[in-house]
C-alpha cells in the first residue's frame, strides 16, 4: 500500500523518471553496461554521450525523450551498482548468444567514439564479455571490426521490447 502511494507521489511531483526502464529490462542492463564504458576513464566525452544516445535510439527504436530517459536511468543504475553481475545475469537470461555479441560490439564502439581506447575500457569489456558468456575469440573479432572502421552496430536491428 505504501509504495504505490509512493509511486502516486513520484507521477505527480514527475519524480520516478525511469519511465518503465525496470531493474530485469535488458534495455536498462545494456544501457547501464555501456554508460560505464564512456564512463571508466573518467570523462565522458560529448562524442561519446552522443555515440551512446544513438547506438541505444537505434538499437531499440526509441524516440529522442524515451532514449534520454533511458540514458538517465541507466547513468543512475550504473552509479549504484556495486559489479557487473546486475546487468550481466539480466542480458544473460534474456538474450541469445548474437545479442549479447552485439552488446559487446556495441561497447567497441562507444570506446573509440573519442578516437583512444584506455586499460580501464578494454578492461571493462573484457570481463563484461566474459560474463556475457562471449568467447575471447568473439569479443577480439569484434573489436578489430571496430578499429579497422567496420560499422557492426548499423546492421544490429531493434530488438522487441
């Protein structure tokens, strides 16, 4: 009782702007996922925040507004996430092994929006492929894909929701 009060507050005061991103969406899980790729260095680049909005309006056919929302609630997941384990176990269980290659892709790419690729950030893919459950071999090949200019994500289509 008391928490849809709550939540009757939150629509009201437009608190709770998570717009029905909940803890188990894959779309949060990834999105979570790739917002700490731009983030690990540090510093994310306007290069990179716009990289991610596109990768993920694209990725799940979301408006502009639904895809800030997105970007807002996985920054907010990702700042209170103690490991990868949270979102790894949701994309896991909801997505076949090309998916979860995709992410991983995905994650290439956003490394390289600022043009340099860091210990932390390679790092980072690593041990959310491994995860993930995407071979070495996998995650490697993508990666070159990346670097030697291959766009893998324009032929990634939306997913159902």
């Amino acid at each position: 009782m008391l928490s849809v009060f709550r939540n009757f507050l939150a629509e009201l005061t437009g608190g709770g702007t998570d717009k029905g991103f909940g803890e188990d969406d894959h779309r949060l899980a990834a999105a979570a996922l790739l917002h700490h790729v731009v983030a690990v260095d540090g510093e994310v680049t306007e290069s990179e925040r716009q990289r991610l909005h596109d990768l993920l309006q694209n990725r799940y056919g979301l408006d502009a507004d639904a895809t800030e929302d997105l970007m807002r609630a996985a920054e907010k997941a990702d700042d209170e996430a103690v490991d990868f384990y949270r979102f790894t176990s949701v994309l896991k269980t909801r997505l076949d092994e090309i998916d979860r290659e995709q992410i991983v892709a995905m994650m290439w790419d956003l490394v390289y929006a600022d043009g340099r690729l860091t210990e932390f950030e390679d790092n980072v893919i690593w041990r959310v492929a491994d995860l993930l459950g995407v071979s070495g071999r996998a995650r490697l090949r993508l990666k070159k894909i990346v670097q030697s200019g291959g766009n893998v994500v324009a032929d990634i289509a939306p997913q159902e929701s």
